[in-house]
C-alpha cells in the first residue's frame, strides 16, 4: 500500500512530458526560481497550492509553445507582479528596501554620539572638583 501510494505522489509531479530533456530542464530551473503568491517563501515545484499547480501547468504550456525562460518569467512577472520572481529588478521601490536601514543605522549613530558626555578640559574638572568639595562641606 505504501508503495502505491508513493508512486501516486511521484506520478503527480512527473506528470508533464517534454519533447526534450532540455525543455523538462527548463522547467524544472523555472518552477525553481518561481515564488508561489500564497504560499509566500515557496518555489511553485514545492507548492501544493492550487495557484502553484495553475503555475507550473502554464510554465509547462509556455515551454511548449517554444517560449524562452526569459519569456516564461516575463509572462509570470506580467501576470503575478515582480514578486513572483526570486530575483527582482532593481527599481526605486527595492532600492529604498536597502536604504532605509541604512539611513536609519546613520541617524542613530549621530544621535548616540551627539548625547555623548561631552569631554572635560583640566581646567574645568579642576573647578568640579572644588565644587563638589564644597558641597561635602556643606552636607557636614
């Protein structure tokens, strides 16, 4: 029964033909570097989601066709936004994603600095400390 039922779930996943191992090669890097929409973190060949299922069956259909990889991720990037793709392009939204944390590590460095004690010159921790004597004398 094991048996069977594992071979269910192998014949699932392989249920695509190729006219080419190239072709399933294609596929398989495709389905890799494509990010499921529900499942948020997950590749499409890993997901059991029916969105990752309609995925994978229109990258095979796109293979098909005689489209490119570049192809079959700019239809999917069309069609499901720049999300979908592992490798998104750098624009001024996914620049800001790397800036922020640095403008905000550079604004705290200035302000932990600028609370700093400040530092005493000779002359003047020279004046505290007869300050602070007189204030012991006073307590006395």
């Amino acid at each position: 029964m094991l048996l069977f039922v594992s071979s269910l779930s192998w014949a699932a996943q392989s249920s695509y033909e190729f006219d080419s191992d190239a072709q399933r090669e294609s596929f398989n890097r495709l389905t890799a570097v494509l990010r499921c929409p529900m499942c948020q973190n997950q590749n499409i060949a890993d997901s059991d989601a029916m969105i990752a299922h309609d995925m994978r069956r229109k990258v095979h259909q796109l293979l098909q066709d005689g489209k490119t990889e570049d192809e079959v991720i700019a239809y999917m990037k069309a069609r499901y936004g720049d999300f979908v793709y592992y490798e998104p392009p750098v624009t001024i939204g996914t620049i800001w994603l790397w800036l922020i944390p640095l403008i905000f590590i550079a604004c705290a460095t200035i302000i932990v600095v600028k609370r700093r004690k400040p530092q005493v010159s000779a002359d003047m921790a020279e004046q505290l400390a007869k300050a602070d004597e007189i204030l012991r004398q006073d307590k006395s």
